[in-house]
C-alpha cells in the first residue's frame, strides 16, 4: 500500500518527537504542573492531527480501490 501523506506523516511526528523533549526538559526544570499540561495539550492535539491525516490518506486509499 502506498502511503502518500507519509512525508506529512512524519513530519508532523517528527514535530511530536521534539515536543515531547522540550517538556522533559522542562520536567528536569521543575517548570510548574500547569506549564507542563498545557504542552502535554498540544501533543495531545499535534497527535489528533497525525490520526487525521492518515486516515485521509487511508481514505484516499479505499476510494482509488474503487
């Protein structure tokens, strides 16, 4: 199966990857709870953007099967 929003896939993945860096470091700096949260809040949104680009390649997929 060929994926042809992968590039964005992993972009966009890849984008998750760092933030989920950026808010170890900023456990490592004691930041507050509530900074943290929030930037747990993007990635919770950054994944939600992933699932919905795979699902519109997958969709894409099934409907060229057609």
């Amino acid at each position: 199966m060929v994926h042809h929003l992968l590039p964005t896939v992993q972009v966009k993945l890849a984008g998750v990857t760092n933030h989920i860096k950026n808010i170890q470091k900023m456990a490592d700096e004691e930041k507050s709870y509530p900074e943290i949260m929030d930037q747990i809040c993007v990635i919770h949104s950054e994944l939600t953007s992933v699932e919905q680009v795979m699902i519109q390649d997958l969709s894409e997929h099934n409907s060229d099967k057609s």
